[in-house]
C-alpha cells in the first residue's frame, strides 16, 4: 500500500482537484489519501474559533469560508447545489450549531472541535468529486481510528488503540478500493476532537503507514521536492535528491517548512520511505528520504523562522544557573505548553528562542517573575545553516545584529535583530 498526502497548499483551485484525481488514477497500488483543509482554511476556521471563544459574532467569518467552499463547488460540478446537498451542506449545519453553544473551556479545546472542520469539509468536496467522476473509494472519518490523548492542539497518539482501529478498518474494505481520510486530526477517549499539531496531516499520513505497514509514503508540494532554502525567500534554491531520516528530523527540528517535525520517527521504525514529490509534475524524481547510512554530500541548507522572542531569566538572588534551576523553568515552559527552538546560559542567566505565541509567553512570565529577574527582546529571527560555510554565514548576518549565535559541526545558528 502507498499512502499520498495532499496539503492544501496545493488545493486551492477546481484544476488542483482533478490533478489529485489524475494521479490517484495513475497508481497501480492500493492507496490511502489523506488530506488538509483547502487552501488558507485553517486560518480562517483558527480566527472562528478566537471569535467564538471571546463571545464575537461569527458570522462574518463563517461567510467567507462558506462562499469559497461554495466557489470550489460552483467550478468543480455541473449541479453545484446538489453537490452541495450532499455532504458539505451538513457538516457547515454542524458547524453552527457548535458555534451557537456555550464556547468550551480551555481555549485549546475550544480551537480544536471547530479547526477540524476545515479537514471534514475538504474530504468531503472530494468525496463528492470523486463520486462524480466515477473514482472507486471509501471516505473514512480519520477521528475513528486515530485515538489520541486531551492534550489539544498537539495531541499525543494511542498507538496500540490506533493501530487496533486502523486495522480493523482496514480489513472491512476491499484491497483495491482507494481510502480517503483526513489528516490533523483524531479523537480522544472523552469524545473531543484533538488536533495533532499545525501542519499535522504530514504526521497522520505516518500514522497510517506505520499502522498499515505501507511500501511507502508520498507527500505531494509545490516544489520539486525538499530544496536547502525556502523558494518563497531565496532565487537560488537546490533539490536534495536523498536524505537520511536522522537529517530530516534535524531540519524538521530546526525549522523546515516541508516536513511536519513528528512524520519521521513511526516511518524510521519501520524504515518506510518517505517521498516528496512535485504535485503538478509528478514524472519528476523528488527527493527520497530513507535509512541511508552514508549521506550524499550537499551544500549548505538554510532555514529561517521569524516572529522569535528572546527570553532571559536571572535569579533574583543572584544564584547560579544550575540543573535545578533549569529544571524548575523547563517545568513551567511545559506547562505553558512553549517549545525552546534554542538555548544558552552562563553562570546566572538562561536564555532561550522561543515563538512569539504572546499568550502563552506572558503567561509564562508572570508565573516567573517572583523568582527571577526577566529580559526579552521580540520580533527577531532564528536562522540555521546546517553544513555551514564563512560564506554561508556571511550571507545570512550581514548587516543584522547578531543576539545569540551558536555553532557546531554541522550546524551554525544564529538569533538575528
């Protein structure tokens, strides 16, 4: 079995659809799709969702996602109404009679029963395609077999429980029928709908896999496969053809915007390949990522994440930074649920990088303030350079303030003003 995944970066037009369609036709092996919400719908269902949560009127919003849905159904079908009838017209009434309840407590729980909409309502307008161009399938509800804890929007899986699911659903449908699921989702024990973190259906696309021992893993982009920088922010981009799983999860860990951070361990346990491959060329050869044991050599590779905030913490007794004090800041960092991107510290000051998710960094703040004197600086840029050169140093500070800069074998980083 292959499984393909399509993200809605790349569905944004009737003429994205029935390229995905094309290429599912043109597999000769048994396939599972998953697929995100379509193009810029998770923003939109994420901005439902803060409405709701404060009380503001949603209607605007649910509007606008609404007539691009309808917009997709208009293009795509002959009788845009019946196909709207079929599917799509139900889940947007599910949809608003979520939104006409109380808003559930916490914030996070709340962001996940409506976000996921954006997932249910692409399946289904391809759900209705396919039916309508004669494409053999089943459409599964990815949150029946994907059981995950209540840690919202960064859901941890029940292997054993998913695996159980996902092989008894397996088993009930036909070895030759197409499978169309989900991706970023699932569902905890209590019933809630739990997101598996942003830009998660990578990761579903490798639960399935592991689950149902694929040959292999396809994700479909906008590019020709995994490049050393971002074609968005460099003209002078270069195609890795192989990687190692062991330097894919670094450059996910680092940053890259073409793997989701989570999608390689289940495939390395059981050395499944992963391929990303150019949607609307896919004769090309994209790049394979594998159990390779010696690397083909590169040049250096770039990654740059803006929107950081540089914290620094001193004890207000003037302590030294030592394994407990870094244990009692950890311990708050994970309660707030905020990823350290980079570290540093000296004799009685820690420093870390972190995302400018502000809620969650005040709320941190706050809860340290008895303890510790704080200094942080905002709208900075953390960048990577793995195989680094002087003049691939070079390239990426100069004229930029340099706040925190680390380097080791391989990989040169830097906190940028």
């Amino acid at each position: 079995m292959i499984i393909h995944k399509f993200g809605g970066g790349i569905l944004k037009t009737p003429e994205a659809v029935g390229q995905l369609a094309d290429i599912l036709r043109g597999s000769s092996r048994p396939a599972l799709v998953v697929v995100s919400a379509l193009s810029k719908m998770t923003n939109a269902f994420e901005k439902v969702a803060r409405l709701w949560f404060g009380g503001q009127d949603t209607e605007q919003e649910m509007q606008l996602i609404r007539g691009f849905h309808f917009d997709m159904a208009c293009r795509l079908f002959g009788d845009p109404d019946a196909a709207w009838g079929r599917y799509l017209k139900q889940i947007f009434a599910s949809v608003q009679d979520l939104l006409l309840g109380t808003p559930l407590q916490p914030f996070d729980r709340a962001y996940d029963q409506v976000v996921c909409y954006g997932e249910l309502l692409s399946s289904a307008l391809l759900q209705t395609y396919f039916e309508e161009n004669g494409l053999d399938h089943i459409c599964l509800d990815a949150r029946e077999m994907i059981v995950t804890d209540t840690i919202y929007r960064d859901g941890g899986v029940d292997w054993l429980e998913t695996v159980r699911k996902i092989k008894e659903e397996r088993e009930k449908t036909k070895e030759d029928v197409l499978i169309l699921t989900q991706g970023f989702i699932g569902r905890a024990p209590n019933g809630d709908t739990v997101t598996l973190g942003r830009e998660g259906s990578d990761y579903s696309a490798a639960i399935f896999a592991y689950c149902l021992d694929a040959e292999d893993v396809w994700i479909w982009k906008d590019v020709p496969g995994i490049l050393n920088a971002d074609p968005t922010e460099f003209t002078d981009t270069v195609k890795l053809d192989e990687l190692s799983y062991h330097e894919v999860i670094e450059l996910a860990y680092f940053g890259a915007k073409v793997i989701h951070p989570k999608t390689i361990k289940p495939l390395q346990n059981k050395t499944i390949p992963l391929w990303v491959r150019d949607f609307w060329h896919p004769e090309g050869t994209g790049t394979r990522i594998s159990d390779l044991k010696v690397v083909p050599p590169t040049g250096p590779v770039f990654i740059r994440k803006a929107n950081q905030v540089l914290i620094s913490f001193q004890p207000r007794d003037f302590s030294f930074i030592v394994e407990g004090t870094i244990s009692e800041i950890f311990a708050q960092l994970a309660k707030f649920r905020i990823k350290v991107n980079l570290m540093q510290h000296g004799a009685v000051s820690l420093t870390i990088c972190v995302t400018a998710d502000m809620d969650r960094v005040n709320s941190l703040i706050q809860s340290m303030l008895p303890k510790f004197r704080i200094l942080y600086n905002s709208d900075l840029e953390l960048v990577t350079i793995r195989r680094y050169t002087p003049e691939a140093i070079a390239r990426m500070t100069q004229g930029k303030r340099i706040m925190v800069q680390q380097l080791s074998r391989k990989t040169a980083r830097f906190v940028l003003a």
